[in-house]
C-alpha cells in the first residue's frame, strides 16, 4: 500500500503554490506553505516548504526543498506491475477518507 499525490489532477493546472496553514503553539504562530517550481517538461519541479515561525518580536523563515517528479497513476501501475505486483488497485479520498490517492498491489 502507498500513497501518492493526485497528479492525474494537478498536472491539469501545475499548481504553484498551496494555501498557507496557520497553527498556534505556545511558543507562537507557525505557518506553513509550499511553493512548486515546475520545469519545463511539465512532469518535474522543485517542492519548496517554507517554514515561518514567530519567535519573539520577530520572525524566522526556513526553507526545504526537493526536486519531484510527477507520476501518474497509470504509469505508477507500470512500474509495480514490472516490479512483480499484481492485483493492483486504487482507492480515491471519497472512497478511503486519506487525502490522497491510495494504491494498492501483492507480491
């Protein structure tokens, strides 16, 4: 069992970037939010996280980032079905209640 973004769905639009998410902590207001830098091929980007923490009077931002690639659900299958899986089956958000798609396969 794994699970992998949508991108059957987000390569329609390329997204770049995510609606930020506020938190309170005792120690402050954190808020995160993604930025994706996509390449020119339309399949790759660079995941940008950006971290924003309230510290004190002020602010401090730290930044993580990773190059992705978008795979979607059907070359996915591929790939398991070359790896030896069989029996492989997808479970949408609606019908699992995870956010993202979810595969599922045997050995």
């Amino acid at each position: 069992m794994a699970s992998i973004r949508d991108y059957d769905e987000l390569l329609k639009e390329r997204p770049g970037a995510n609606t930020p998410k506020v938190i309170d902590t005792p120690e402050g207001r954190r808020v995160y939010f993604q930025v994706w830098d996509w390449d020119e091929d339309g399949r790759s980007y660079v995941f940008n996280l950006f971290l924003v923490s309230e510290e004190g009077e002020g602010w401090r931002t730290v930044l993580y980032d990773a190059r992705y690639r978008a795979v979607l659900r059907e070359e996915l299958c591929d790939l398991l079905k070359e790896a030896g899986f069989s029996d492989i089956g997808w479970k949408t958000p609606a019908e699992s209640g995870y956010y993202q798609p979810i595969v599922i396969a045997r050995v």
